[in-house]
C-alpha cells in the first residue's frame, strides 16, 4: 500500500477535486481525480487503486451506477460515496448498491480520510483472505489431504489404486500424520462411499471387550450382556471397517481375527453360529509391524493377512513445503474459529516451521498453529508466537557436511554418517531406515553392526529418545558432538530387535 493507500477520486467539479487531492496528499495518501464515472472504471483497469471515492451526482453515469458496477467488476475495491446534506434515502441506496462507505456533505477533510484509511483496510484484507483462500486451491489438495509433496503425491496415487479394489490395507506411518484420514479417504473413493465407515482404536478397548466389540456377542454371553449385538464386522457391512492401531491388538484375539477374515465370517461372543459380513478392511498403526512379527508379538500370518497393500504415510519433515501449506491452512481455520483476522505467516516463521523435525506430525503443526494464532497480536504469526522448542530449532546441517573444507572423508565414512542419519530421521525404524536407503534389512544390520551399533537390547525401540536433540546440536556447528549423538542414539534403539529375517524390500502397494 502506498502512505495510506492509492485513491480514486471521482468528481465532476474540478474546485472539489484540487481541494481534496491536496488536502488528502498532506496525509499520506495519494490521489487521482478523474471527472467522470465512465473514466473510473476505464482507468481502473489499467491502475490498481485501494479505494475510489465518487460523488454521488455526477453528469453520465450516476455515482449510484457506479457503485454498480465496480462492485460487479472490481469487487476487491472498496467504493466510498459522498452524498448530499440530509439524503440519508441515498446513502443507504448506494450501500444497496456495493458502496463501503458515505461520507454526507459539508465534511470535514480528516472525516473522509478516517473513512477511507478505513476502506483501504478492509480491502487489504479480503485481498489477503481470498490470497488463502487460493492458498487452498483444488490442486493444493486430495480431498481432505493437503499437499503438493512427492512424498504425498506418491500417497494420493496409491489411494486412488487401491480405492477401486476391495484389497485389505495396512496404512502406516509416524503418529499425527494422517492416517486416519487417509483410511478415510480411501472409503471415500471407494465404491463403498455410501456404506459405514467403522471405526475403532484396538489399543482404547480392553481385551474382553474388544471380542465382542469386533465379533458382536449373544444375549447371556457375558454378566452384562442383557441382549445380543452384532459387532463391528457386521455393523460395517456394505462399507469399511477401520482398525486403528493394530499393532496393540492382544495376542489372544489375532488368532480370532485372522479366522474371520480368511472364512469371511465372525462367531459373537457365546455363539455357536456365525455370521457372514461383507467390509473392507483397513488398519493403521505407527509400529514396526515386521518387527513386532519378528520378535513374537504380533502373527505372521495375521499381518500378511492385513498387508494386502501397504500404504506409507510419510512424515512431514519428509513433505518439504507441504508444512508451509498445512499452517497456511491451519492459521486461516483457527483465525476463523476464533474470530481474528490472522491471515499468514511471517517469513521467519516459515523458516522455523521448515527447520523443525515435527515429531509430532501435523497433529503438532496444528497444534502449534492453534496455540499461536490465539496468542497473537498481530495479523501475521510471528516466531514469538510459535512454541519455544519450534523458535529454537535451526535447520541441521546435511549429515555428509564436516564443517572443515580441508577435510577429505573416505566415501565409506560418508556412507557411515548418512546410514545413521537416516536412522535417526526415522527414529530408529530399521525397516524403514532400509527402505529409504534401497538396502535389505540383512545388509542395513551388517552395516551397523561394523559400526558398533545395535547390541544393546535393553532398551524398548518405540520409547528409544532418538530424537536425542539432532535439531539443536546442528546449531551448535560441532561436529564430532553430532555423531557421537547418532551413533548412540540408534544402538539404544537397535534394541528389541535382531533376526535378520524377512528383508524389508520395497513392497508397497504391491498386492500379494
Ligand atoms: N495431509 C493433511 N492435510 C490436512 N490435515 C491433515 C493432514 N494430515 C493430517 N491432518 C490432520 O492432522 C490430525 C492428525 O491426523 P490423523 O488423526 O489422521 O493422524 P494419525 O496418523 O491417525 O495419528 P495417530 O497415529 O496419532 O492416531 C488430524 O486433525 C488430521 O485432520
Ligand atoms: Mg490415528
């Protein structure tokens, strides 16, 4: 905006005009004057003004018909008109009829500039929101999916391949990632859009329960159980039934699981007769499931039953820009909600939110978003208004960078640093760790076995605090302190596991 905004003024007597065009310029603003309304709408096509300030008698075109049609053509410029002593009929009439404001005659000078640094606010702002809106455009996103990343672009075509068959899904992924919303989305594509969509967290639902929650019980079958009920196989009949957080799914019922998948049928609790039903199924989990099969604490034969397709949902420090969209998207929803006109991001906090790891996925964006935008002042989220641990985060230095130029590193040095990095990117998930490196599981162990890493079993991979502060040791340019971080950090992960066993070659969405 220039001064206090670029001004239009359109008046057929010329004394007005000057008086107005030099008192206004005295106040930051600055003016064109044009005598007719036909002159406005030409030139507004060539020049962008913020706001146009029109007389309401004009000679040709009407003041009136000029709100008109700005309103029609230009509805991102803001119309302030003057009216004449006493004709409130009129100045209603040109609200009617798209006006922003009126300013009655006689008026002095700073009222009119009130109204209009006035309007040329306003304009700002629904330029701003209509740029978010644009923000959210039809490209940005797959149904309830934003992102334009590679990685989730790799998602959408998997969701879109596997929509049209009824193959049972494992969707994957970090927790706060989304994968509920893909399971989602894959019902929504799917030709079962118009059944139910059953949902169920397997790890908020004890064992006993959990049977006949999924199998349905008979009346009598248990103390409660006063009348008979279906469960959720049959309840989702005609649609899909989700099961999220497979992984936690008690030893004891995989066995009743995997029966009632391979014969298409489920016994309630109880019962003597089963029952056919007819869902898709999808499961979610954040865990390695190899592993868990690996080490005896999830079935084989269940999980090949459940990994039809393997859906991956990469994590978000892994979807490059997608983090800057998703706030955008997240500042403009929480604005909204709580009724402020946030409407972006400073620079500055872009290059934070770009810098920092997301542990938490885009659960923890939103969150971190939500919090700011109820803690701002202002109408652009600044880095104060971000968590301190998002403020602190620098970005961390490519794992292959030494800090010293001098310094020749022996390709297998480099290969070292970059295997435990990786390692640490995804948090000590050796299955994933060797598919992103393109490496089976057999050659991703020898590898860190010749490191020294990967013996010491006592501690439990999913709690392992991988996370061992990578973000802020790249502040600190130390090198050696970096390493010795990633090298630990991982043989404290390495953990639980370590049958070589199935390699974790690229398998997904490849139906078996
Ligand atoms: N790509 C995305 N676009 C928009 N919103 C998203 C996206 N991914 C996740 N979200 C939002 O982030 C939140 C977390 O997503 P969701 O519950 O699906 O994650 P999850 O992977 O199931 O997490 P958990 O493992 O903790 O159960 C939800 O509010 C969801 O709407
Ligand atoms: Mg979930």
């Amino acid at each position: 905006m220039n001064g206090h905004g670029h001004i239009l003024v359109i008046d057929d007597d010329a004394s007005q005009c000057e008086l107005l065009e030099l008192e206004l310029h005295k106040r930051g603003f600055s003016i064109v004057t044009r005598p007719r309304a036909e002159d406005a709408l030409e030139l507004l096509e060539m020049e962008d003004f913020d706001v146009v300030v029109a007389d309401i008698q004009l000679q040709g075109m009407s003041g009136l018909d000029l709100c008109r049609r700005i309103a029609h053509d230009r509805p991102d410029v803001a119309v302030v008109v003057i009216t004449g002593f006493g004709s409130m009929e009129t100045a209603i009439g040109a609200i009617r009829a798209g006006a922003y404001d009126f300013i009655t005659k006689p008026f002095g000078i700073d009222a009119l500039a009130l109204a209009l640094e006035r309007a040329a606010k306003h304009r700002a702002l629904r330029r701003e929101v209509s740029r978010l809106r644009r923000v959210a455009r039809e490209s940005d996103r797959f149904g309830e999916l934003l992102g334009t990343s590679p990685a989730m672009r790799k998602v959408y075509d998997l969701i879109e391949r596997v929509s049209e068959t009824d193959a049972s899904v494992l969707v994957t992924g970090e927790s706060g990632t989304g994968k509920e919303l893909v399971a989602r989305s894959i019902h929504d594509r799917s030709r079962r859009k118009h059944g139910p969509f059953v949902a169920i967290n397997c790890a908020a639902v004890a064992e006993n329960l959990l049977e006949s929650e999924l199998f349905g019980h008979v009346k009598g079958a248990f103390t409660d159980a006063r009348q008979g009920r279906s469960g959720l196989f049959v309840e989702a009949n005609g649609g899909t039934l989700f099961l999220d957080e497979i992984g936690e799914l008690p030893l004891g019922l995989q066995p009743k699981l995997l029966r009632a998948l391979q014969e298409r049928k489920v016994r309630p609790v109880g019962g003597t007769s089963e029952l056919g039903f007819d869902a898709r199924l999808i499961t979610a989990t954040n865990k390695d499931l190899e592993s868990a099969v690996e080490e005896g604490r999830f079935r084989g034969d269940l999980f090949y039953r459940i990994d039809v397709v393997h859906v991956p949902v990469p994590p978000l420090r892994a979807r490059g820009t997608d983090v800057l969209l998703l706030a955008q998207h997240f500042a403009q929803s929480f604005s909204a909600n709580f009724a402020k006109t946030v409407s972006g991001l400073s620079p500055a906090v872009g290059e934070k939110l770009l810098a920092y790891s997301w542990p938490g996925n885009v659960r923890e964006l939103a969150n971190a978003i939500e919090r700011a935008v109820a803690l701002t002042r202002s109408e652009t989220l600044m880095v104060e208004d971000l968590p301190e641990k998002i403020r602190s985060s620098e970005k961390a230095p490519i794992a292959v960078s030494t800090f010293d130029p001098m310094e020749l590193v022996p390709l297998e040095e480099i290969e070292r640093r970059y295997i435990l990095r990786v390692l640490e990117t995804v948090r000590g998930n050796r299955t994933a760790a060797a598919h992103a490196l393109g490496l089976d599981r057999k050659t991703l162990y020898r590898k860190l076995k010749s490191y020294g890493v990967g013996d010491d079993r006592s501690a439990d991979a999913a709690h392992a605090p991988l996370h061992a502060e990578p973000a802020r040791e790249g502040a600190t340019r130390d090198a050696p302190a970096r390493e010795g971080a990633a090298r630990d950090a991982p043989a404290r992960e390495g953990a639980a596991r370590d049958a070589p066993a199935r390699d974790g070659s690229s398998r997904e969405g490849m139906p078996r």
